[in-house]
C-alpha cells in the first residue's frame, strides 16, 4: 500500500472552496454520492462533520462523517460513522484517502474517548472499497444496511 510523502490534512470547506470540492469526481461511479449532494445534506443535518482533504496545499478529496453527538439532543451513548470519504480520480492510488482516514480516526478518538467503534459501510461487488477499509483495520460485521455492508473500527485497538 503507498505511503504518501506529502502532508495530508483535513481543512473546512469556504466560499472559495466549495466550488472546486463540489467539481472533484470519484471514480469509479456508484460508490459514493456525489460531494455537492453530501454538502447540501450537511447544512440539514446537525450530526454531519464534513472536511476538504488536501495534500500539502493541493485539494484531493472529501470526507464526512455522521456524529450523533452533535445533535440538538445527543443520545447518551452516540454513534459515530463514516458517512462519506472520496479520493478525486487523479489523486487515487497515492495514499491520501488512508492519511485522511487516519486523521479522522483521530479526531474521533480525540472527540469521543469512551466510544468503542467507529462505522462505515460500503457497496459490495467490483471496485469497492471495502479492502481499502480492512487494511486500516475495519472488519465486517454481518450486517447489510439498505444493501450497503456495515464494517467496523475497534477503537480500543491500535491504529493502523
Ligand atoms: C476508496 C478511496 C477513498 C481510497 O482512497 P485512495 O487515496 O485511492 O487510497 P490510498 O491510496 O490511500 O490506499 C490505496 C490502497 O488501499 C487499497 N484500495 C484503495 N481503494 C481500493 C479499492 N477500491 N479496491 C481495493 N483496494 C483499494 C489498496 O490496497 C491500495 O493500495 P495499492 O494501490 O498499493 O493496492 C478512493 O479510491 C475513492 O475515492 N474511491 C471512489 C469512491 C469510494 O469508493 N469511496 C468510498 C465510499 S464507502
């Protein structure tokens, strides 16, 4: 797997950026929605924590993850989840979206040091991601959510 030698970081979206992070394109198609429709859902649900991934100063990707904490009235033990997670086509294969994910799984550790797992999901069939999952740790649970295979991230265990 690559390791990448530039700095990855995961920056709010602005007036200036949101254009070109709506203009990035994930391939291949059918694995994750659009990022123009993750960020208007984002403006409509509270529990959406949305970022620009850049590689040094260059913008390559989008991620958003669904924190049930930061709800109007979080439930007492919350659920965190990756919602949506994206590498641009011409920036795949370098290591960002595994420097990102890594940095969001900081964040949640740093944000939620009690909670135990953190969740994605994923399309089965060909090109999905979820090997990409599993080799940060993810392991699948059993569960299938609207056709979507749930995997989980124990948080207890060290980081890949
Ligand atoms: C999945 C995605 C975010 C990974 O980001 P990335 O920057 O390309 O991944 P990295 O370069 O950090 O890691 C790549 C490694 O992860 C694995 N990997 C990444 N994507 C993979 C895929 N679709 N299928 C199988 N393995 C994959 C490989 O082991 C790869 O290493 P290799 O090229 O040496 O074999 C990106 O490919 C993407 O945006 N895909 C389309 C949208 C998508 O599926 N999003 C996830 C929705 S749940």
């Amino acid at each position: 797997m690559p390791e990448t030698t530039r700095t990855v970081s995961l920056r709010e979206i602005t007036a200036d950026t949101v254009i070109p992070v709506c203009k990035l394109t994930a391939e291949p198609p059918g694995f994750v929605a659009p990022n123009a429709i993750s960020i208007a859902q984002a403006h409509f649900h509270p529990n959406a924590w949305f970022r620009a991934i850049y590689a040094d100063e260059e913008l390559v990707g989008f991620v958003m993850i669904d924190d049930s904490a930061l709800l109007p009235e979080p439930p007492a033990e919350p659920e965190v989840g990756l919602w949506r997670l994206m590498v641009d086509a011409k920036h795949k294969r370098h290591g960002y979206g595994r420097a990102a994910l890594r940095l969001v799984i900081e964040h949640v550790r740093r944000t939620h040091p009690t909670l135990e797992r953190f969740y994605t999901s994923c399309v089965p069939g060909p090109g999905t991601p979820r090997p990409f999952y599993e080799s940060l740790g993810f392991v699948f649970t059993g569960d299938v959510d609207n056709g979507e295979e749930v995997l989980a991230l124990d948080l207890h265990q060290p980081a890949r």
